[in-house]
C-alpha cells in the first residue's frame, strides 16, 4: 500500500516539478508588477491572469500526457485541459489539469495500441492526426461539462478547509503529517500534488500563500544536521554533518538529512516540533511566498518571499532550525542506532521497489549517442550534481553530446543513454524502454561511469539490445592477469603519423600473440568511425567490434611519443594498444582512465625512460 501511495505521489509532482519555472515566473511577475507589487506596472501586471488561468495548466496537463502517452499524449493532453479550464476561468485549474493530462494520455495509448498492426498502408498520418484532434475535442468537452466543475468543487471543499485551519490557528498541526510524509519521499507529492494548486489559487486572491511555505522550510532538517554536526558520538557520521549542512541548505536538497532520521527514528520528533513552531510563527506574522520555493533552500526560499515579509520569513527559518536544534541535541547524544551506511542503505530501499546489481550498460555505436539522461528520484538532486560533472568531463571529447538531469520517471523519449541509481532501475525501464540503461551506486564516482566515459570518447563496446544491460560488471579490485610485459613497452618513440603510430601498436600487439593480423587492420578502420584520442595527450586505439573474434587474450602495449603524434585537433605522446577478449577490454579502459586522472604520473608516463616504472604502473 506505502508504495502504491509513493508511486502516484511521484506521479503528481512529476507533472508539476518540470513546470515549476513557470510557477517561479507567475511569482515574480506578480510580486513585482501587480497594483501591490514594488514595481506596479499595468502592461506586465496583464500577463499575470493569462499565465495562471492557461499557462500553467496546460503545460501540467501536457506533461501529464506525455507521460502515458508519449508526444501524442502531451498534445491531446493540451487540447483536453482546455475544455476544464474554460468551464470556471475564476478558479486556477491545476488539480483539473492533473487529471486531464494522464486521462488523454491514456486515451491516445489505448488507441494507439488497438491501431497497431492494423493501420492501413498510407494512411498513418491521416489516422495519427484525426485520432489526436477528434479524441483531444471529446476530452475537452468531458472537461468542459464534468472534471472541470467537479474539481472546482474539490478544490473550494481544500480552501475552506485551509481557511479553517489559518482562522484558527490549526495549521502548524499538519506539520505532523508532512515531516514523516517527508522521511517516506511523499514530500513532493504532498508539496506540489496539494499544496501548490491551493497556493496557487490564494496568490490570486492575497498575493501570497502561506501553503507555498509549509514543506520547503529548510529550517526543521537544518536543527537536525545541526545536532550531528556537533553531538554525534559516531566520528564519520559527525565529520559527515557539515557538507550534508551546506547541500541541504544551500541546494534545498532535504534528501540529505532523512538517512541522519533513519539511523534514529526518534529524531523524527525534532523536525516535527520545529516545523510546527515555524509554521506557528508564519501564520502569526501573516506571512507567505510568491510561489513554489523549488528546490528548498534558503535562497529558493527568500527569493520567493514578499518585500515587506524578509525578515519574518527569515527569522521563521531560524527559528524553526533552532527548536529543531534543541530537540535533537539530546537525542542525539543518547541514540545509538544504525550507522549513516546502514541508513542509507534503508533510504535507497525506500526510494524504489526494486533492487538489482550494479552494472554498466554498453552501447552499441558510441558516436550515434546524442543525449544522456542522469536521473535520480525527484530529478533536483543527486541526478543533477552528477550530471554536471559528467558534462564537464566529457565535453572536451564529445561537444556533440547533451546531458541533462530528470526525475527518473520523467525521462524523455529522445533519451539515448538514462544513468540511474541501482534502486531505481525498474522505474527506469518503464520509463525509457528505449533507451541503453546504465545502473551506479555514486553519481559522482562509479566504476560504471568510468566505463561510460570510455566507451563515449574511444568508440565501439560490445552491442546490447535497446534498455537492457549486458552484466558486465567492472570490479573494484586491481586487475590481477598479467596484461602487459616489458616486451610491450616502448619508450622514447620519434614522431610519426596516426596511422604508423595505430600500425606499429597493432603488430606489437600481434607479435606478442594477442591477437591475430586481421586485428591490426581493423584497429585503422576503428579509428576512421570515431578518433580514439581521448585527451590529456593520450590515444587507445583498438579493433571494431566484429575484430573481437580474432583477439586471442588481452592484453595492452605502451607507446611513448615525447614529441607527440597528431591525432587530428591535438597530439597525443602516449599510445595505448588495447586488445581485450570479451568484455575485459572495457574493464582495463576504465582502470586505464583511473591511473590517467593523476597528472603526475600522467606527465612522468609522457617522458620517462624506466620500463620498470611503467610497467609497476600500468600491471
């Protein structure tokens, strides 16, 4: 049941969180240029209606679509929140728009799946373009005549319930609901499933809505890390505490304080408590957001927040991150508990349904990828730290390649290449069943990425049917076969041109019986598809693909180029042989890429004439 309640909360905030810039944009529009804004100004203050009413649910709705029913989906989905819309124009249709969006999805999937194998030759076009149109047209009148009403009924039932609870002093109550409701991974689906269509719908009334504030608060996680930071008997956990600081309140990601709760569950009583006096404090001074403080940090936070109200809000956080503080101190220094590891583990169990093994996919022609998806649970995250250092690590190799991030249930269906934590790899798969799946423990450091750099900037890997993995797994332990002898290093090399340098590597390479002479000419027209000149002064030239047969153990050779070898844009002085039988070849890559992100040892390996150093090196 927990897990069905956490697959359509995801669900919801996946509609909502790819079109929370338009949210932002709505906020500052109104904070600034409506008749109470600080800067009134009648022809920007019109965009605002505009926005609310119709931009925003139609992208809701589309995004919906396009999550059941693909690019038809998301234009049926459009058309059909259309009908919802027009049947109230007072009220912001979002909750209309979560509904829409799925069921017109749905829709044009089931009628894509009923056409199949019997759509007449011809035809498609016709049929793909009517279906869409004639179905979009029936949903927006469903819309027009029933959802519609039916969720302004819904939504009015919220705000009286919310206006009940703010007239009354009630609403720090749901503070005990939102912080476990966090700690289980519902927070974005109660944040931006609930909570943002009733802000949304107050903004238009006051300005600002106290319900943007409630689960974005970085002030309850803060008290907590707060408390390890300083009363934490476990020396890692304690050391652990100040960056898990910094991300959480400077990135807004709240992830990084739950497995601090999970190693003892009674901290839980600390983010409660301070998040029911923050919002004590909140509905006192009368204070709310613009709009959706995405992701939760104190920037996100104050960016969002009224002129007038910055100092109430900011002292709210404190004071929320101080009573927090309080709580968890002592509880802190009495539990014992389950070490940070431990917990980590229960909070990736937690985050996915199922578990499986890591290993890195393979792909079948390196230079026809053209984007990567990292994804991670919410997409705001890990997903998009890891996506920025894999960008910036294979830029200089590979300009033509785009890496973005997402939440894993919202990859897109241009995606070629999804990376995604081991947890979430059947969510993937039902997400992106057309893409190459690449399953990692780290998004900052994995054996699996190192393969998926290497296969990315020197070329062929072993094929593998689309989004499946091919259980190659790279060990953590040093290679220990016999790879390469003194008869394989040569050092000191005049220059010559790529393709003596290519050949030279390829005979050595049979002579030293790895691998048969067709090898030697396949490892030239490897290098005609892709440049295996991966950077930093360095070339792995190897054989294609269909070359794997006649290889007959593996093994590398070591050429040293002191004045380098022009391999197109830049020269490379070490040339590295590869020969691998299998899949072995990806594992010594990726070792290979380990031992070059040293640029002392990279630079000696450049000029150094001691066979034994390169061979104590590379073994």
């Amino acid at each position: 049941m927990k897990n069905k309640v956490q697959r359509f909360g995801k669900f919801l905030s996946g509609m909502v969180m790819p079109n929370i810039g338009a949210l932002i944009a709505f906020g500052f529009l109104a904070a600034l240029f409506i008749d109470t804004g600080w800067l009134p100004n009648k022809g920007f203050s019109s965009m605002v209606g505009p926005m609310l009413t119709y931009l925003i649910p139609v992208l809701i709705a589309s995004t919906g679509g396009r999550m059941i029913g693909g690019d038809r989906g998301r234009v049926v989905g459009a058309i059909a929140v259309i009908g919802a819309i027009m049947s109230n124009t007072d009220i912001t249709m979002l909750m209309a728009a979560m509904v829409m969006g799925p069921l017109a999805g749905w829709c044009i999937k089931k009628f894509d799946e009923a056409m199949e194998g019997h759509m007449p030759a011809g035809f498609e076009m016709l049929i793909n373009n009517f279906s869409a149109g004639i179905i979009g047209m029936i949903l927006a009148m469903l819309g027009y005549v029933l959802i519609g009403p039916v969720m302004s009924g819904i939504l009015t039932v919220l705000s009286v319930g919310v206006n009940f609870l703010v007239v009354r002093g009630l609403l720090p109550l749901v503070a005990i609901f939102i912080e476990p409701a966090k700690v289980l991974f519902l927070n974005n689906a109660i944040n931006h499933g609930v909570f943002t269509p009733i802000a949304t719908a107050q903004v238009t009334e006051a300005g600002k809505s106290i319900m943007y504030m409630l689960e974005p608060n970085p002030g309850p996680g803060l008290g907590v890390l707060l408390a390890y930071m300083f009363f934490c008997k476990d020396k890692a956990t304690k050391d652990s505490a100040p960056g898990a600081v910094i991300i959480h309140l400077l990135g807004g990601i709240h992830e990084i304080y739950f497995p601090y709760i999970l190693m003892n569950p009674v901290v839980l009583a600390a983010p409660i408590v301070g998040s029911f006096v923050g919002i004590l404090w909140f509905n006192m001074m009368g204070c709310g957001l613009v709009g959706p403080a995405s992701p939760g940090s104190i920037i996100a936070y104050m960016m969002m927040t009224p002129g007038p109200d910055m100092l109430k809000v900011l002292l709210g956080v404190v004071i929320s991150a101080g009573v927090s503080f309080a709580v968890a101190s002592p509880l802190v220094k009495m539990a014992g508990g389950k070490s940070l590891e431990e917990a980590q583990s229960e909070m990736a169990a937690m985050k996915a349904e199922a578990k499986g093994d890591s290993v890195p996919g393979t792909i079948e022609k390196a230079s026809e990828v053209k984007k990567i998806v990292f994804a991670c649970d919410a997409g705001m995250g890990s997903s998009a730290m890891g996506a920025t250092k894999f960008r910036n690590r294979v830029k200089a190799n590979r300009p033509d390649l785009t890496v973005i991030n997402t939440s894993v249930d919202n990859i897109p269906a241009d995606c070629d290449i999804a990376v995604v934590q081991t947890t979430l790899a059947d969510r993937a798969k039902k997400s992106a069943p057309q893409a190459q799946l690449i399953t990692i423990g780290n998004f900052l450091a994995d054996p699996a990425l190192d393969a998926l750099y290497v296969q990315l900037t020197t070329g062929d890997a072993p094929a593998a049917p689309a989004g499946e993995n091919t259980d190659i797994e790279i060990p953590d332990v040093p290679i220990k076969k016999q790879v390469i002898i003194a008869d394989g290093v040569k050092l000191g090399r005049t220059p010559v041109t790529k393709e003596e340098a290519i050949q030279a590597a390829g005979e050595l390479l049979q002579e030293l019986g790895y691998v048969d002479a067709s090898y030697v000419d396949a490892m030239q027209e490897r290098e005609k598809l892709v440049s295996t000149y991966i950077g930093m002064g360095v070339a792995i030239p190897h054989g294609t693909t269909q070359a794997k047969g006649t290889v007959k153990k593996t093994g590398i050779v070591f050429f040293q180029y002191p004045e380098g070898v022009d391999f197109g844009a830049e020269k490379a002085q070490l040339v590295f042989g590869i020969a691998g039988i299998g899949d072995e070849h990806l594992d010594l890559l990726s070792k290979l890429c380990t031992l070059l992100e040293d640029p002392v040892r990279l630079e000696t390996l450049k000029t150094t004439k001691d066979v034994g150093w390169v061979l104590e090196q590379l073994s």
